[in-house]
C-alpha cells in the first residue's frame, strides 16, 4: 500500500518525541491523553491493558516468536499471484482452524473466513490482512536470511500481515480471552494492482455477512492508522481502426494518432484541475500497438491510472479524459481521406472507492489510543488498502500495520525485520478488544473458554 503523511500526522510528530525508544509491552503501561485522542479512549485503553488475560496473551505473543517467524515463512514460500490464490488460501484456512477458531471456510472466490463466536453475537468485527501478492506465477519466492533480516517477493506486503493476525487468534486462544462480538478473521484475496479489491469487495457485498467494525493489517511498524481511502479509477483505452500499408492505405484513420491528442488533451486539462485542492494524481502508464514501421496500426492502447482521496475530484478528472478521448475521435475521423471510421473502446478496469473514517470516529480514537498505550506516536494516513472499501460503504474502518519493519514492497528484494513484531500483535489485540468488547470473566464465557481449550 502506498501511503502519505497526513497533516494530523505531522501534527502529533511536533508535539511527541520520537527519538525516544519503543518499549516492550510486555505487561500493562498507562499513558496519557495525546492531541487528539479523547480522554474515554485512552481510559478503555489502559484498562484492557490492565486486564489479566490481555497481559497474559501480551507475553504469549513475546514467546510465541520462533513460531510466528516459521509460520511467516511457510505463508511466504507458499506462491500467491495475482488471481491464483487457492494454493495458499488452502493452507492458511488449515492454520486458522488448527489455531482454535470455531469455524474456517473458503469462500466463492477464494477468501479465507475463521469465525471465531462472541459471547453475545450483537456485532461482527472483521480483522483481515490480503492473501496476493503482485508477483507472477513461477517467481522464486524462497525466504533468503542476511543476519536477521528475512528477504522474499511479498514477505511484508501482506504475508506478514497474515501471520500477525493468525498470531492474535493463538494469543486468544492461550489467554482464554472472550469477546461480546463475533470477530472474523480473514485472509482476502485480490487487494494487489488489477484485484481491485474484489475479495473484500464480496466479502461486503449486499448478501453477505453484516460487519459493523472493520480493521485491516497492512503494512509494517505500529504507528500508522490509515483512516481514509485513496480511491482509484483506471481505465484500457483502445482505439481500433483498419489498419494497412502506411504508403498504400495513407488517408485511413490512424488509432496512434489518436491516442496521441487524446493524452495530450487529457494531459493538458487534468494539469490544470489538479494544482488546486486535495492531491489528485494521473498517470498514463501503459502504451502498446502497432506492428511494424511501414504499417498504419489497426489498434493503440494506453492504461491510466488516476487517483484521490476526495470522490468529487476522481470523478471530475475522469470526465476529464472521457472527454479528451472522444475529442480525439471526432477529430482523427474528421481528417480520414478513406476507409471505415476508428473506434474506441473504454474499459475501466479498476475502481477503487474513496473516503473516509473520520479521526473521532471511535475505531480510529481506539486505533490511535492504542498506538500511544505502545510508546509509539500515532499517525493518520491516507492509502490505498483493503479497508477503501468499508470506509466508502459507511462502515468504520482503518488500517494499521503488523509490527516490526520493512522495505522494498512489490520489489524482488523485499525485506522485513523482526523488530520487535510482538508489538504489531499486542496493538492490533487492543484494538479488536476495544471494538468486540472484552467479556471480562462470567460463568458463561469461562466454560466457553474450556471448551476451546
């Protein structure tokens, strides 16, 4: 996911330190109320903290390490591309049910869902990390170790994720913590590039399980809570025309012609709307056609990508091109001296809905009281992630990384660092208990507890 600092975020950097050391949580630590995060938050906060079973679940994630690295990196080593994830949806489903949910199933497209029932059922809180990666098919995908540093196509980005939110299941599980809600956890398909999104997409389609909290794992460290969407549009453009001899056929339409003026147009108009307002980007990033250099093409493509946090922007620079393509029709079959008229065909290919969780929303003032009970100092981000979609449907959502540290994403040499990682797991836990509520020990919940056990 790609993120940008936001001026909240810049804002919490002045007034915290952050040269001091993150400390191990490994028991309770009261904080005190940040800028920005209400008083009530940081209070339930501290006394989840304080709760005998999360301290409990807190060390169970510190001796659980060896573990978590060798889930990480079989997750890892098990290949996830683009649109082929049946392989590893399989295993993680088969490590979700041996880690005690109360029940594990692979849905129509490929998500994984473990259910794990609260003792009072009234909500559904979803805690999810994405199963793709955005390499092919055949990619070396082997864990290299140089000290401790681990180095793998996707290890952070998002398998990480997968292997922190399956840690926090143990830890419930060890801790014999019970929830009021019923907590999903889920390994979603299709968050990468062209996957647009689609297994949270179905996940939340109408029909489907009702969720009334949502909280993505994505990304590294524990102090980014992304908390608005950056929506996307992206667009294959194609015209097509006959084609011929570029001597014998000349007069015919010309469809590089015409993707030419119609970047240019685009271009020329999208500049102008976005020097203004809320950051709006556009990108042509793929061109292809043509055959040979004495061949007028009979097709030329381009993908675009366009991308902003604010709907009413996204949408006014997609007019924007719409209109620079069909300008770009008329005027290349204005000029044609023969032949059939050109075409045009204008596919969308990703659509990725924006918005956001406003920051007193109580996901986001749990999220960030939950950061600062870590010693770590909360920033609001903005990105594009799996949590875009809840957030454009009304559903409080945010994303927050796994812990440790990392780099390289979407790159052969990523790599990520187990520093410190039980610290990913101890905030994500606080957050899905500050969300499912914590059943904090009646008779009910602790002969549901031994049955688990």
């Amino acid at each position: 996911m790609n993120r940008v600092l936001s001026p909240v975020a810049l804002a919490f950097i002045s007034l915290i330190s952050v040269s001091q050391p993150l400390r191990a949580q490994q028991t309770s630590s009261k904080t005190q109320p940040s800028s920005g995060v209400e008083k009530r938050y940081v209070d339930e906060v501290n006394a989840l903290g304080a709760q005998p079973s999360v301290k409990k679940a807190f060390q169970f994630f510190v001796d659980l390490e060896p573990q978590t690295m060798k889930d990480l990196i079989n997750l890892t080593e098990t290949p996830s591309p683009p649109f082929k994830e049946t392989v590893r949806a399989k295993k993680y489903a088969a490590m979700l049910k041996e880690a005690g949910a109360d029940s594990v199933w692979i849905d129509e497209v490929s998500n994984v869902i473990a259910k794990r029932k609260g003792r009072k059922g009234n909500k559904t809180v979803v805690v999810e990390s994405h199963l793709d990666t955005v390499f092919p098919e055949g990619t070396d995908v082997n864990v290299k170790h140089k000290g401790d540093t681990l180095y793998a196509p996707g290890v952070g980005d998002d398998t990480r994720g997968l292997t922190a939110i399956l840690a926090v299941l143990k830890g419930m599980e060890a801790a014999s913590i019970e929830t009021d809600a019923d907590v999903l956890f889920v390994g979603a398909v299709g968050e990468e590039g062209l996957g647009d999104l689609r297994g949270v997409k179905h996940l939340l389609r109408k029909g489907g399980p009702k969720v009334d909290s949502y909280i993505a794992v994505d990304g590294d460290g524990i102090s980014s809570i992304v908390h608005r969407g950056l929506g996307s549009h992206r667009y294959r453009i194609t015209f097509k025309g006959p084609g011929g001899h570029s001597y014998g056929s000349f007069g015919i339409v010309n469809p590089h012609s015409a993707l030419g003026k119609a970047i240019y147009y685009f271009t020329t108009e999208a500049d102008k709307v976005t020097r203004q307002g809320v950051k709006t980007t556009y990108s042509v990033s793929v061109i292809n056609g043509g055959t040979s250099v004495n061949a007028i093409p009979y097709e030329s493509w381009m993908e675009i990508d366009m991308r902003s946090e604010s709907p009413e922007k996204l949408n006014e620079v997609d007019q924007l091109l719409q209109g620079a393509v069909q300008r770009a029709l008329n005027e290349e079959n204005g000029i044609k001296r023969q032949g059939p008229a050109l075409t045009v065909e204008v596919k969308k290919i990703g659509d990725r809905p924006s918005g956001k969780t406003d920051a007193s929303a109580a996901i986001v003032q749990r999220a960030m009281a939950a950061t600062s009970y870590m010693n770590a100092v909360p920033q609001l981000d903005v990105a594009s992630t799996n949590a875009n979609t809840p957030i454009a449907l009304g559903i409080p959502a945010v994303t927050i990384g796994s812990g440790g540290s990392g780099g390289g994403e979407h790159s052969l040499n990523e790599w990520w660092l187990n520093d410190k990682g039980y610290l990913g797991m101890q905030r994500i836990l606080l957050v899905l208990l500050a969300e499912a509520g914590l059943d904090k020990g009646s008779a009910a919940s602790k002969v549901k507890a031994e049955k688990r056990r």
